[in-house]
C-alpha cells in the first residue's frame, strides 16, 4: 500500500479513473415489465455520482438479463458529454449457444452489451465465470476471443472473476477457488481481476501471498465490488438516519441468526469512530480503497442518496492504526460466521 488518497488511479492499462466507481444492478423493484426503469431514482444515482467525480461505472449482461446496462446506456446518451469508462462481463448468459464461451457467442453478446450501452467501445470486459465447459472444453476459445477483441479495440482491458465462494465454505473449498483462479489466471493473463471483497471475505493465500500483494507483483488492477456486504456492514445505521436500506441478512449471504452478532461487532467501531451517519460506511470503503493505488472500488447502490452518503463520507484517510482495528473487528465478523455455520449447511449462506 502506497498512497491512499482519492486522485485518479491507473486500474492498469487505459484506465485512468477515480477510485470509487459505482455498481449498477437496478433493483427489480425499480424494472416496469417493459425493461424500462421506474421513475428516476437509478438514473438520479447515476448523475449523483459523476458530480462526484465517478467515472467507472460496472455492469453486466446477465443483471436482468440486459436491463442494467441499458439503463446505464440511456444515461450516457442523455449525457454525451462524459467520458465513462465502461466495465461488463460475459459468461452467465447462455441464450441459444452451446455455452457462454462456445463459438462466437461472446464476441455476439459483446456486440449486444455495446448496442445496450450505447457505446463503441468497453474499457474493461471481464470473463464472469470459472466455467468453462467440461474439460475447460472452452476455455482457449474464450482466451483467443478475449485477445482477439482487444487487439481490435474492442475492449481496453481483459477481466476475470477472483477466487470466491460462500462466505461460511470451509478452509479447503477456499484453498480450491484459490487454486482454480491460479491455473485460469495463468493462461488467461487478465489485465484486470474483478472480486468482493468486505470484511466476510476470508483471506485466500495465492503463491502464498494475499491477493492484493499478488496482483501488485503481477502488475494487475483489482476491482473491489460488494463492499458494504450488501448494507450489512453499515449495521442498523441503515435503520436510522442512513439513507442506505438496511439489508436482509439472506440477501448479503449471512443466515438472520448472525445479525446480532454482527451488530455487537460493529458497535465495536461506533465506540471508537462515533455514530454518525455515514460513519460504518467511510470505514468499509476506506478498508477498501486503501488496499493499494492499483485497486477501484465499486459500491451498489439504489437511490441518489446512497451514492451521495458514499462519495461524500469517505473523509481523510485511516492512519495504519485505524486500519488496524477494523482488521480487527472484521476478523471478528469473520470468525463469527464461521463459528456460526460450522454445525450449519452452507447452502444457507449463499453469497
């Protein structure tokens, strides 16, 4: 970790954009049955942002089945004047192919991402899944087509999923994930790696370094996604004065009996950094962002007044000791999980 300011950051090649970037899944409640968006309030947040400075902006063909990035392209052509850096990603979305990576059909769904963004190019295209078929049957035609589609200036930037799983899985269903990411990383040779991360994020060894020292090694960017683990790691915050919803445990992977749990451990960092809104989420972004110069952060959101409490709480940076003690209290949230499903099916903690 170097500097840890908020000034332009090079994710790698051909993108120079500002830290904290927003991810864009319109809520289903805000979808009309025509893929049009109820109301303004997605687009409010989308406009929110860029006066915030955001320029990186994430989405994928398979969130709503292309809704999400068709918003998102209404708004850039109701502003033409703004550079956005566009990121998609390809590979849950089968349609009418043999499978996500057979043939053509990511070279098609690109031709449809950028016909759904009204744009001519994506600054990054990430490869949304570690499957590839039985025997990885697909995997050198995704690499070639990949390639291909940049060497053409397509995209700026080949992404791939990190290692994840759920966030109770055991030890060993981890070391797999981290294992298969080694290999696929290996012969894909991303430019870019894109993962969640937050404080449920078990720690994963790659080349027996944690990934954030690993992608710096490698000269590889990381976007962060999920970082306020769905509302979670706000607390009841989100029930209060926050304009962030409070999120249902299920939804952000953690099973209803841990939400005491996780509210003890949070009250941990009230205590120390004041109860203010605004404050569980400058520490859960910040935790984030401070990672390293090469890493963007892309936050969710459903309302123009989460993107607003986001950009606008971030604050100074957390010193190493601040850091320190929201390793801390993470680490706790962690081992609260895992001390909780360790007699639990894991099929109840779906991330």
């Amino acid at each position: 970790m170097t500097a840890h300011d908020l000034g332009l950051r090079h994710l790698c090649c051909g993108i120079l954009t500002h830290p904290l970037g927003l991810h864009c899944v319109v809520p289903t409640d805000q979808m009309l049955p025509d893929g049009s968006v109820r109301g303004s309030r997605f687009l409010d947040g989308l406009t929110c942002a860029v006066e915030h400075g955001a320029t990186f902006f994430d989405t994928a063909d398979s969130y709503g089945y292309g809704h999400s990035e068709r918003v998102l392209g209404q708004f850039a052509r109701q502003r033409p004047d703004l550079a956005l850096q566009l990121s998609s990603k390809v590979g849950q979305i089968r349609g009418s192919a043999e499978h996500p990576y057979a043939g053509r059909h990511i070279h098609h769904q690109l031709e449809q991402t950028l016909e759904n963004l009204y744009a001519e190019e994506l600054h990054l295209y990430t490869l949304d899944s570690f499957d590839f078929g039985p025997g990885d049957r697909y995997l050198g035609n995704a690499i070639d087509a990949m390639r291909t589609l940049r060497d053409v200036k397509a995209i700026r930037a080949i992404g791939m999923r990190g290692p994840f799983t759920h966030y109770a899985a055991s030890p060993e269903a981890w070391a797999a994930q981290a294992q298969r990411f080694l290999y696929l990383f290996r012969l894909i040779k991303p430019d870019v790696v894109w993962t969640r991360f937050n404080a449920f994020t078990p720690a994963v060894s790659l080349e027996d370094q944690d990934l954030f020292t690993f992608a710096a090694r490698h000269g590889v960017g990381l976007v962060l996604a999920a970082p306020l683990a769905h509302g979670v790691l706000i607390g009841r915050e989100a029930e209060r004065s926050s304009p962030h919803e409070a999120a249902h445990p299920r939804h952000a992977g953690l099973m209803p009996s841990l939400r005491d749990r996780v509210d003890e451990q949070l009250h941990v960092l009230r205590r120390h950094f004041g109860d203010t809104p605004g404050t569980l989420a400058r520490l859960a972004l910040r935790s984030s962002l401070q990672r390293g110069d090469q890493c963007v952060v892309v936050a969710g959101f459903s309302t123009a007044g989460q993107v607003e409490e986001n950009f606008s709480c971030l604050g100074d940076p957390l010193t190493e000791l601040e850091l320190g003690l929201v390793d801390d209290v993470y680490g706790g949230l962690r081992a609260q999980v895992q001390e909780a499903t360790s007699n639990s099916p894991v099929r109840e903690l779906q991330p």
